[in-house]
C-alpha cells in the first residue's frame, strides 16, 4: 500500500464517507419496515388473507437477499456510487407505483422487487463492504456503524410512516416515502463518487504473518464464503425467534400484543449499542473472536426464555438478547474483509449476508411450523439453541484454523489484496 493510499485510511474524509453511509443506510432502509407497518391497512384494502397480505413481505426478504448479491457486484466493479444512486431511483419509483397498486399482486411486485431486490439492498451489505474500504485501524467500528444505519431505520421509519398512514391512508404515505427517496439519496449517493484508497498489502496485528489470499484459513475461497454463509444460517435461524414470535409469544401468554411490541423495540434499540460495541471489540480481537462471541452470547439469552416468562423477566431477556445479537452480522462483513481481497468485498459481504437474511426467513417459519405442531413455543427455542450450537461449532473450528497457522491473520485488519 502506497504512503499516499494508506493517508487516506481512517482519516477525515474516512468519516466524512461513512456519515454518508449510515446516512443511506437509514434512508434505505425504510424498504424493510415499510411494509411491515403497511400490512394491515393493505390486507383491509384487498380484502386479503393473513398469509396473503405477508408475501409482500416475504418477496421483500427474498429480493433483499438476492439484490444483496447484484448490488455488491456491481460496487466492486464500478464503486459504491453506481448501485446505491440506480437503487435509489429505483426504490423511489417502485413505492411511488405501490402506493398506485390496483392489486395485491402488482403491491407485492412492486414491494419485492423494486423495492426490496433493486432499491434497498443496495444500501446494507455494499454500504457495510464500502465502509471497511476506508478504514484500517477503526474497520470495525466502521462496518458496526454501517450496519447500524439498518436499525436506525428500524426505529426512525416507522412511527413517521403511522403518522402519515393514520392521516392519509397508506397509498399516499407509500407516494411520499418514494419522493423523500428519490429527492435524498441520490444527492447523498454523489457523497460516494470518489472510489476508496486500494488496499494493496494490510499485516495483521501483534506481528503475524499475513495468510495467504488465495488459501483464507486453508481453504479456498468459495469454500470459506460457503462456510461463513452456513454459519450465519445457523445464528440467524436462532435470532429469528425471538425476533419475528416475540409479539405473538407475549399474546399467548396473556401479556398482549402491545408488550411484545414493546420488547421487540427493545431489541432493536439495544441491538444499535451492542453492533457498536461490537465494533470496537473487532477493533482489538478482530472479527472472528467478536463473532464467536456474540454467538455464544445470543445462544445464552435464547435459552434463558425457556426457564423465565413473566413479564419482567421477558423485558430483562429481551433487552439482553438485543445487546448480544446486534454484532453478529457485522461480524461476519468485518471477516470477509480480513480474509478476502478489497476487490471482492462487496461481492463476497453479499452472499454472506444473503445468507443470513435466508436464515432469518427460515427462522421465522420453521419457529411458526414447529409451534402448529407442538402448540407451545418450548421448542420452538430449543430449535433455536440447538442451530446456535451448530454455528459455534462452525466458528470454533474456524477459530483453531486461524491460531493453528492456516491464516493468522486474525486481528483487525486485512490481509487483503486490492
């Protein structure tokens, strides 16, 4: 790496950068809550089923992950600013001809794919793999900021989207989601143009060798990307349900919706702090300790809701669920830079994050699937802790490769080529 290249690294147009991408993170964001908020008032409308009124949601997760893939291609190739300005005209055109949908097909359409694979997938896994380009020495607190900008949206897009829905109806609210989007991110997105410092040669800390790039952790590289991608469907089956059954879970205990609403607020408020913590811990431990972690955190706080349900003990567990998950998926951007090369980092970021959003979405069914079957959701959580385990087997066994010299590079930085 040239003086020139590495002065550019962690400095003020570094930050400057990432202002930027939590920025577009938050505003695109709004792709994966607005339809949540919506899904009553559009099932009313049509006049449709439950199940029916949830597949703009589920093409919503399934466009996400897919777009994730595309999107980090397309900034390897031509930088960041190329696929977060297209998405975003995108998703600005694809809420405004949902809030126009004459059915609950063309809604579903719209929300899946212009929305959720071509707008706002541009702005999690590229915005998370473009934030590790500008750092060395604070690469983590980077990628955790990065990925923050998700749950920022989490908690800013909703309460307006009530507003507007309670005054106007839905369809007008979907208009004015789309023309905020399209007047603010693609000015923002301009904030993107100057490609990243290249990322030549990065050693790892405390003196080690850097591994080789061609054989990450004594693999190839497919195979370390399928391994990490299995991995994450593994935690993200466990995260899954509490996350998508806890509002269901407080109504069958006789708590109420409102409370499970409450506690998944909760989650999402301390998931902010923990994937900011959590970047500063890969800052000193490196990803894969931070990772291994975070898992082994999040299966204790899965486990704990089997022995405690009342209501303090589910707000207690909640709130420490939230703090001990939200670094996990971080964790798995901030290793793909320390084990890959810069110029496959949008790609690779996004076919582990595909990954984790599967896990997600099948987290969430199968957790409904095997409470229709048992009436309870007892093992729907041992479920839950028995997938966790397998992802510590995983990150453990990745972890002996590392400190057993198949790729010592296991601090904060990449040993990357560019």
């Amino acid at each position: 790496m040239s003086a020139a290249e590495g002065s550019q690294l962690d400095s003020r147009r570094s930050w400057i950068q990432l202002v930027a991408i939590v920025a577009l993170s938050a505003l695109g964001g709004v792709g994966m809550w607005s339809v949540v908020v919506a899904l009553p008032f559009v099932q009313a409308e049509f006049g449709a089923t439950r199940a029916d009124a949830s597949l703009p949601y589920t093409l919503t997760m399934v466009g996400f992950a897919a777009g994730g893939i595309l999107m980090g291609r397309l900034s390897d190739r031509f930088g960041a600013m190329v696929p977060v300005m297209a998405g975003s005209i995108v998703m600005g055109i694809g809420y405004i001809l949902a809030g126009m949908a004459g059915s609950l097909a063309w809604f579903a359409i719209a929300q899946g794919v212009l929305i959720g694979m071509l707008g706002s997938s541009a702005t999690f896994g590229p915005m998370m793999a473009e934030a590790s380009l500008w750092f060395m020495r604070r690469r983590g607190i980077a990628v955790a900021l990065a990925a923050s900008g998700n749950y920022l949206a989490g908690v800013v897009w909703p309460p307006l989207l009530t507003v507007l829905i309670g005054n106007w109806g839905w369809r007008v609210a979907h208009i004015v989601v789309g023309c905020i989007v399209l007047v603010t991110m693609p000015l923002i997105a301009l904030m993107l143009r100057t490609r990243p410092p290249a990322i030549r040669v990065a050693a790892p800390v405390a003196g080690a060798p850097p591994p080789r790039a061609d054989r990450p952790l004594g693999m190839s590289k497919n195979t370390l990307t399928a391994v990490l991608g299995f991995a994450g469907i593994g935690c993200c089956i466990a995260m899954a349900m509490p996350q998508v059954h806890i509002v269901a879970y407080c109504g069958d205990l006789g708590y109420g919706v409102a409370r499970g609403t409450e506690m998944l607020s909760l989650m999402l408020g301390f998931g902010i702090v923990s994937r900011i913590a959590s970047g500063f811990i890969a800052d000193r431990i490196g990803g894969l300790r931070t990772l291994l972690l975070g898992a082994l955190l999040q299966a204790v706080a899965v486990a704990l809701y089997l022995f405690f349900d009342s209501l303090f003990s589910l707000y207690v567990i909640s709130a420490l669920f939230g703090l001990f998950q939200g670094g996990i998926v971080p964790s798995y951007a901030i290793i793909v830079r320390e084990y890959f090369p810069a110029r496959e980092a949008g790609t690779r970021v996004g076919i582990v994050l595909m990954a984790t959003l599967g896990g997600m979405a099948l987290g969430g069914w199968l957790s409904g699937y095997i409470f229709d079957l048992t009436g309870s959701y007892a093992a729907a959580f041992l479920n839950g802790v028995a997938w966790n385990a397998v992802n510590l087997v995983i990150l453990t066994t990745l972890l002996i490769r590392a400190q057993g010299g198949h790729g010592r590079g296991h601090g904060r930085v990449a040993p990357a080529t560019a």
